[in-house]
C-alpha cells in the first residue's frame, strides 16, 4: 500500500526501520498474548458439538504470536542497509507535521462533543490548512467556512442525517 | 432469456429513478476526479463517499459508489499519460507509454484511447457479469455451512495474494483482522467478547475501521509533505483518436477486456495486475513489440481495457459469493451490507429487480464515464491544480462526519481515528491494509459457518473432506496460500535471469514503473 518494493529483492534494512519493525511485532505480540489471557475467561459452550467462544480468538492469537517471531527473527537476521547517501536520499518527512494534525483531529472530536460540528469543524480546517503552510488568514477562514457549509449541506440538508450539535447547545 | 429479459426489465425501472441516474452521474464524475488526484485511490474514494449511501435508497447509494468504483479505475490514467504520475496503482502500466505519447504530442489521442478502452473493457465486463452472476450465484445457493465456511477460508487465503512487498507482514495484518473481527457478540452462544463493556462494540464497527484505514490513514500521510501539486503540463490537441489508428486497436482491446475479466474473478488479482498483464500480452501480440516503452498507443489501449475489465469481474464473486477480490470490492461490500442487502446467492434469489437495475445502471455509469472523461479532459488541468493542503483537511473533515453520519455515534469516530493512526503506520512500515478489512469481513462468516458446521455434523470434523465443494474450496485456499512462497522460492531458483514486468510477482502493485 506504500511503499514501493525494494528492486532485485533482498536489500538491507535501515536501523530505523529494523527498530520500528521489532516494535511493531512486540506490541502485536502483546495484543495477541492479551487476547489469549481475556479469552481464559470466556464461559465454556453449553452446546456439546460447539468449540466455545474462545476457541477461534486463542487460534488466531497464537497464529499472531507464531508469525511475530517469525518476522521478528527475519527483522534481526536481516543486513543491514549501506548508509544513506545525502545526494540521494528521499527528502525528509514531517513526523511532527503529522503527529500534530492527528493530535488537532483527537481535539476536534473532542470538541465536537461539546461545541457541535458548526463550530468545530471550520477551526479544525483552519488549522489543518495553516499547518500544511497556507498563510493567507482571510483565504484559508473562507475555505474552512465554504467547506464546513458544504459538508453540512451534503449531510444535513441533502440526506437529512444529523450532524452533532453538541452538549453546550442541546 | 432470463438474463435479459430481466436486464431491460431493469433498465426501465432504471429510467423512472431520475435521481438514481443523476448520483450515478455525480459518481463517475468524482471518481474521475479522486482517480485522477494522485494520492486518491477508488478504495479511497469509495471508503469516503460510503457514509453519503446510508441516506439514500440502495439503488441511488449502490449505483453512486459504482460510478466512483469505475470512473477511479479509469480517472487514474490521466495523470499517468499527462505527468507520468498514476492516480491509481492500476494506471502504473499505462504510464509508461501514456507518458512517452504526451512527450511526442500526443497526448490527447492518448487521452482519448485510454477513454474509450477503458469504456469498451469496462462494459464487456459488466455483460460478462450480467450473464454469470446468475449461473454462479445458483450454484452457489446449494451452498451449506460447511460450504460457506471453506467458502470464507479461501476468500481469506487472498491475503498471501494481496500482501504486496512481505507476505509474513500481510499474514499479520490479516490475523489481526481475524482477531478485531471476534470483538462483538460470539456468534453461537452471543457472548460479548473483549467489548470492555461498551455495547457500541457488539457488532465490529467495521466501516469506521475501513474509512480510518484507507481515508484517514493516506491522508495522515499527505500531511509529511505538504507540497502543492504539479500542474498540467501537455496541452491537449485532438482527443478523439481517428478511426484507422483504433480500428487497429480493437483487437487488442477485446484481448486485454478478456484477460482483465478473468483476473478480476481472481480474488485478490485486481485492477492493477491485470493492466500489467494485459500489457505484456499486447506486447507479445503486437508486430511490434520494439515500440512498447517507447510510446505506443496500443500499450495505453491493453493497460486501461484490461484495467476496467476487471471491475465486472471482482463484482462478480463480490455480489454472488460474498468474497471481495479485492480492496475497492470490500469496501462496496460494506456499502451492501449498510443498506441492509447480504452479499451472496440468495440476493439475486430475494433482490434479483433490484440486482438487474443495479446491472443496467452499471452499464448506463459506463456510457457516462465515455461522456463525462471525453467531457472534462480538457479541465482536468484546473482540477489537479488543487493544493494538497486544502484537499487533505477535507478529506479528514469527511471522514469525520461520514463516520458519524452511520450511527450517529462519537464512539465510530474515535474507532475510526484510532484506525487511521493504526493504518499510518502500517503503511509506514509496509504492512498492508487490505487483509484486515477483508479478515474482518470473512472472519465472523468463517467462524460462524464453522461452528454451525460442526453442530450440524455432531461434532465430528469429518465435513472438512468429506463434502467434495468443502474439500476442493479449502484445498484451493492452502494452494492460494502457498503460491507466494512457492513463486518465490522459483525466483530465488531462477534469479539471475532477465527481468521482465512481472505482474504477478506482486511488485507492480505500488510503486511507479522504472
């Protein structure tokens, strides 16, 4: 879905990518072994013929824990990659541009609880806009309104499904 | 002939739902535009307008996000011919002449070829569906648990198929798929399983996972770069190719639908596999296969028929079996299943008017997107002049609305935000997300059907092999499984040789071609 597949198969990995990628299996790994402790506690099936609800959930968490280690021993085993070269490498991401925007989302949601989507929304487009660098004030207040309108009038007006109003208000 | 008997049927209740016609118009329209926008995918597309379908009555909603299904395959190869950029992973083929077509000046021939292609490959798709949608779908209603179980492993062995770049990484997202999908009310006895007490957990809430995943998700990601488009470079000369330059393309054009209906029956081989394949079979074809890279219009032709060709084909198991082919395909799933319709034989046995309107409707969407593509190619320039920093924020703004709009609830759009920050990372760090909405649609009919199975049997595993369709289906699910790494253990065998496009190797589903 991303990125694009490394040419001429193996290639090393980068040692943030090995990191990340060890992370990632470890937290699956500890959802998977949750699963199994909370699935203990499922109810034996009344049905004879039946396997019980914790059958399938235990089956597929350790398949998770089975393919984890897997990955997690490919991850460790892997080369690793020759050092960037600065005239070559991918221009750098803005993790901080990203973290923020969904830290704004979380805080438009939970403004929406209270303030409804007519206030919420156009201050979230504000802002996501003025992150990604528009800084014309007047323009970028515009959009947020005309864009907030249409959604309502898309959602509200044309298929009469409500959108919040929020506590403050009802 | 039933088929057709109920096709026209079909299409005169098509023609009194003027409304129907006009969102299908709406669709195709921006399905075209999100195809074109690199970035926006029709899964996208189709994930975001999927909350606008629950206000409307199935045939409008269904007919909406078909139009955005087949107006984003086709919208995709715009900018793949007029800036060597795929909208779509499935124009990655068609950017390789298209792109050399607008260096020499002939970009809007090209335009024009891959227009009508992909509307001659689309519509031969959709008539292959019209006439064995019904065939497989009664064949399918003879289906019981057992069936349907080892029907729900082989949809689920896709995900091998499906895993792109790591196939240990898409087996993990698929069992976690598997895993969320048993949060909710256990399908024998209604345990609620790992809800954590929130009732709004009985059932998966697996549209909000789907719009966090594919919208949300490619969205987090556009805002690491937050640059503003490239514009239209070419300008655009004559659109509609003169009649002896198609005249040679047409039998390409019926080679390449042909071969793009097939891999669209395939689950998991979808649009973009078979532009690559129809490719490489024009090529073989072609009297002059020097020519392909280099700008030949018949390479636009192959790639954009064979890429449409696949719609009606991944509809096909889609609506009979219940088994999305791919990505775009489960998603229209949920949108079925949000206006209350069961995917599977006996939709076509309970809703079979609706089915042949919907079909003709499908055919009427194909005609428009000749219509509106020809229509607009001229603008697109204005449109793709849109900066990412007004089209992201909207974006995240719909898929904040669109998820609430389904119940109403807050509680979706918190599952929804959480799945975007899950999906952006997964993609980070090349773990697909389309095993997960697929495990999370076949996982819940796999136990079910599995545990009814069972009781069926006394308890006994004997219906595993003992009932033929059960045996061959779960014997063509390990083989599906294993492909991959059988295909890979021959390339390591055979490394070494010349490299060729191999589309099914996997590697042509993201990325642009060198």
């Amino acid at each position: 879905m991303s990125n694009a597949p490394a040419p001429g198969g193996k290639v090393g990995l980068r040692p943030q990518d090995r990191l990340a990628t060890l992370v990632i299996a470890v937290l699956v790994m500890a959802v998977a072994v949750a699963a199994i402790i909370v699935a203990g506690d499922f109810p034996p099936t009344m049905l004879e013929t039946d396997v019980g609800p914790a059958r399938f959930p235990i089956i597929f968490a350790v398949a998770l824990l089975v393919l984890c280690a897997i990955l997690v021993f490919n991850t460790l085993r892997a080369p690793a990659a020759p050092p960037d070269d600065p005239a070559q490498a991918e221009p750098k991401a803005s993790y901080g541009t990203v973290a923020i925007g969904i830290v704004a989302t979380a805080a438009c949601l939970y403004a929406m609880e209270f303030v409804g989507y007519a206030i919420a929304t156009p201050i979230y487009l504000f802002g996501l806009m003025w992150l990604m660098g528009r800084r014309n004030v007047i323009a970028n207040a515009a959009i947020a309104a005309v864009l907030t309108a249409l959604i309502y009038a898309a959602f509200a007006v044309a298929l009469s499904v409500p959108l919040p109003v929020g506590s403050l208000f009802e | 002939m039933y088929e057709l008997d109920m096709l026209l049927h079909g299409a005169q209740a098509l023609f009194n739902q003027p409304m129907a016609l006009l969102l299908a118009l709406f669709g195709v329209t921006l399905g075209i535009i999100i195809g074109a926008l690199p970035g926006l995918t029709a899964t996208m597309g189709v994930a975001i307008l999927l909350p606008f379908t629950f206000g409307m009555d199935p045939l409008s909603g269904l007919l909406m996000i078909s139009g955005v299904f087949f107006g984003g395959i086709y919208g995709g190869s715009v900018t793949a011919i007029l800036l060597k950029i795929p909208g779509t992973p499935a124009a990655a083929a068609t950017a390789i002449d298209g792109f050399e077509l607008t260096k020499k000046g002939q970009a809007g021939i090209a335009l024009g070829t891959a227009t009508f292609s992909s509307f001659l490959g689309g519509t031969a798709s959709v008539f292959v569906l019209i006439f064995l949608a019904p065939v497989l779908a009664r064949f399918a209603l003879e289906f019981s648990a057992s069936e349907s179980f080892a029907l729900a492993v082989f949809g689920l062995s896709i995900i091998a198929s499906i895993s792109g770049v790591s196939v240990i990484k898409g087996l993990i997202s698929g069992f976690l798929g598997l895993l969320l999908a048993t949060v909710g009310l256990d399908p024998m006895g209604g345990f609620p399983r790992y809800t954590g007490g929130y009732t709004e957990l009985f059932n998966v809430p697996f549209i909000p996972v789907m719009i966090g995943l594919f919208a949300a998700a490619e969205a987090f990601k556009s805002l690491e770069d937050p640059q503003v488009r490239a514009g239209m470079a070419a300008a655009l000369d004559r659109i509609i190719p003169p009649w002896h330059m198609f005249r040679r393309q047409i039998g390409n054009i019926a080679r390449s639908s042909g071969l793009g209906i097939i891999i669209g029956m395939i689950p998991g081989a979808g649009a973009d596999i078979a532009a690559f394949v129809a490719y490489n079979e024009a090529k073989r074809f072609s009297k002059t296969p020097e020519n392909y890279g280099k700008g030949e219009l018949g390479a636009v032709a192959a790639c954009e028929s064979g890429a449409n060709g696949c719609t009606g084909g991944a509809l096909l198991t889609m609506l009979t079996l219940g088994i999305p082919g791919d990505a775009v395909t489960a998603v229209m799933l949920g949108a079925l299943t949000l206006q209350g319709l069961q995917p599977g034989p006996l939709l076509f046995k309970d809703h079979a008017d609706l089915v042949f309107t919907l079909f003709a409707g499908m055919l009427v969407c194909y005609v428009m997107m000749l219509v509106v593509g020809l229509g607009s190619l001229r603008f697109m320039g204005r449109i793709l002049q849109m900066p990412k920093s007004v089209l992201t924020p909207c974006i995240l703004a719909l898929c904040i609305v669109g998820t609430y709009a389904i119940n109403n609830s807050l509680f979706d759009i918190w599952i929804m935000l959480a799945a975007g920050v899950v999906g952006y990372f997964m993609q980070k760090w090349d773990f697909p997300a389309s095993p997960v909405v697929l495990a999370l649609i076949m996982g819940p009919m796999a136990e079910a059907n599995f545990r009814r199975a069972l009781s069926l049997s006394g308890g006994s595993y004997d219906f595993l092999y003992t009932r033929p369709i059960t045996a061959v289906l779960l014997t063509i699910a390990i083989l599906t499984l294993m492909l991959p790494l059988l295909r890979r253990l021959w390339a390591q065998r055979s490394s070494g040789g010349p490299t060729t496009i191999n589309p099914a190797a996997g590697s042509s589903r993201m990325g642009t071609p060198e």
